[in-house]
C-alpha cells in the first residue's frame, strides 16, 4: 500500500478519502514488516538504507493521513455541531475515528445548549 500517494489523495480534497475497514492496522502492519526486514540487513548496506527510507516515509505519511482526517473530522464535527452543515456521513470514518467524531459533535452541542 502506497502510503504516500493515500496522502496525496486524502491532501486533496476536503472530504474524507474512502479507506479500507482496517486501514490504520494494515499501514501498522506494513511498517512493522519493513522494520524486521530491516532486522535481517546489512545495516551499512543499500538495501538497509531503502528500507530506512522507506520506513521513514511510510511512518511520516501515517502520521500525515491520520492528522489530515483529524482535522477534517474536527472541522465536519463542528460544523454539524453548530448546524452550519448536516451531520458527517460516517461511511468514510475508520474505527476510531467514530468515536473521535461522535465525541467531538457531543462536547460541542452540550456547550451550545450551554451557552444558547
């Protein structure tokens, strides 16, 4: 799985890219393949330095898919919240991530009663 270019993707558009069911385990899964493959390298060798790279890169895309859905999920929470846009379809929202939606729209329409 090309983590990279699931960043681009999810980078360039302002709703959620459509992800597998169990997205975040199998990008896990893939960076912990690559590191003890690395394990079994050379360390001084090419091959140790492409895995390197490409441990580095994957991890840095994870970290990027996962705060780019953060804040689109933040943003969508919010603005169903405050009714400016009707409630986020959840098809595209992976596993945690419902419960980070559901969390947020909560908090922010018991501060609006609150406040209302």
């Amino acid at each position: 799985m090309d983590l990279t270019k699931l960043l681009a993707l999810e980078k360039s558009s302002e709703k959620l890219q459509e992800l597998p069911e169990d997205f975040y385990t199998k990008a896990q899964k893939q960076i912990l393949e690559a590191k003890s493959e690395l394990i079994g390298t050379d360390s001084e060798g090419t091959e140790a330095e492409l895995l390197r790279w490409q441990i580095n890169s994957d991890q840095r895309a994870l970290a990027g898919i996962f705060n780019k859905r953060l804040s689109k999920i933040l943003k969508s929470a919010t603005a169903a919240a405050l009714k400016s846009e009707p409630k986020q379809d959840k098809n595209n929202l992976r596993g945690k991530e419902v419960k980070f939606y559901s969390s947020v729209y909560e908090a922010i329409r018991e501060a609006s009663k609150e406040i209302q």
